[in-house]
C-alpha cells in the first residue's frame, strides 16, 4: 500500500500507550507475551565504561576486542550510541523473539547492560572497515549502490517507502537529534542508530528479520517492521550495499551537553 511505512511510523509515534514490562496474565514471568518496549518515552542512560571493559570476556569473541565484529555476520559496536546498544540488550534479555544473543545476555544485570553499552560507545570509530575483512565487493555494481543511495536518502514515494535519513540521519551515523531532552525528560531519537559502515551481511540480515515481523516488539520494531515490509530483496540489498560501503569516518561520538 502507498506510503504504508510512513503511516505506521505515525502510528507508532502517536497511538502506542506507555506499557511497562510485565509478565503475562497467568503471572508465568517465562510468557512472551510482554507488551512492545516504548522507546519514545526513555531517559538518556549512564553508566562505568571502566567497568564495562571488564565485562567484555564474552562480547569480543563475536564483536571484537575494540568493539570492530570478526565476522561480518556480525555487527560493529565501537562507537554506537550506547543507549541503542542498552535498548537492544533489553530487547535480547526479554526474549520476545529469541536470538543467540538471548542466552548471553540472560545473567546481565541492569548496571552490566549500561557499563557494557557506555564502555562501546567511548571505542573509537574507525576510519573504514579493517583489511582483511570479506565484504562483497562484486556484487556491490555502482547501478547497486546508486540504487541504495537513492533509496536512503529519498525513499522511494511511488512503492511507500520512506527516506532511511530521517530517523538514522542523512549521513547515516544517526539522527541530529539523538540527544534531545524533552520538556518532560524523555529522548525519543536517542534509541534510533547509527548504520553508516556497518557490515553488509549483518545489514541485511537485520533488515529481512523486519521485514518477516521477527523484531516487532518495541516502538521503533513496529515503525522498522512497517518499513522493512515495503522492501523487496533488491531494495535491501542495495541499502545494506551503499551503508557498507561508506567511509565510517572518525567522526567522534556526539559530547555536547544535551539539547533542550
């Protein structure tokens, strides 16, 4: 349907109440039906980035020791927002739609799941993906990645589908606004990340699990799995293709005082 990603966005921004996490009615707390995560309404976290390097045994054997993932299956978490990564720690602990990284994060406390998020956020983003690493250059044609541009940047109007930038930013490291605090105290971009030089394979990967309605249980899965069901294979290969082809940049993680 027509611009169908751009009208459950809206929904999603306007009609999700406010639910806490619960478990279900019979009071089995192991029930998967917990209500969507509503990341419109969180506060900014914090948290030891000391004392999440110690916590990071586990994490770098997929994502690596500075935060740059072993396999591209996998994705980077140097220098991401670390409230998204908190967000998606969350996600992966309530185990409404199990993954690997379920049982990895089961025994995680509060205080791990922001050390950890706080301690990959402060890594330095590297300049562009690491010799060595095996992205699909020959399948990335300049027709793919123009393809991939446009559909970023512009959407696409005619199949519904929106512009990528305006939640992830129009140089896909993030929405400007990802620090923005409310009058009431909540920051409702600080969840959404950044996707400029992330690993083509993980991108892909992400975008079809939106589009199956496998990551449907926040806000922001609601407005993603809208989004992701206007896209074919040829238009998320193309996305994935152009995010993993850019230059990541050194552009340092946003420092400023929050914005009011």
């Amino acid at each position: 349907m027509k611009m169908r990603g751009i009208i459950l966005a809206v929904a999603a921004l306007l009609y999700t109440p406010l639910l806490p996490a619960q478990s279900g009615d019979d009071g089995n707390t192991d029930s998967p039906e917990l209500p969507f995560l509503d990341l419109r309404r969180v506060d900014l976290i914090s948290g030891d980035a000391a004392a999440g390097r110690e916590k990071t045994q586990i994490c770098a054997n997929c994502h690596g020791p500075d935060g740059i993932a072993v396999v591209t299956d996998f994705p980077n978490l140097a220098g991401l927002s670390a409230d998204y990564m908190y967000w998606q720690l969350i996600r992966y602990k309530r185990g409404v739609n199990p993954s690997p990284m379920t049982p990895l994060v089961a025994d995680l406390s509060e205080q791990d799941m922001r050390d950890l998020s706080v301690y990959y956020a402060s890594l330095p983003v590297p300049s562009a993906v690491p010799a060595g690493d095996e992205e699909p250059a020959g399948d990335l044609t300049p027709a793919l990645l123009h393809k991939g541009k446009q559909l970023y940047l512009a959407g696409d109007p005619a199949r519904g589908i929106p512009a990528c930038q305006g939640c992830h930013g129009a140089d896909a490291r993030g929405p400007a606004a990802a620090h923005r605090i409310l009058p009431g105290g909540q920051a409702p971009y600080a969840a959404y990340p950044a996707l400029r030089g992330q690993h083509y394979g993980y991108l892909q990967t992400k975008l079809a699990g939106y589009r199956d309605g496998d990551m449907d249980d926040s806000t922001s899965g609601f407005v993603m799995t809208g989004v992701a069901e206007t896209l074919d294979d040829d238009a998320i290969q193309a996305v994935a293709g152009w995010l993993s082809s850019l230059q990541i940049g050194a552009s340092p993680t946003p420092t400023s005082p929050p914005i009011r």
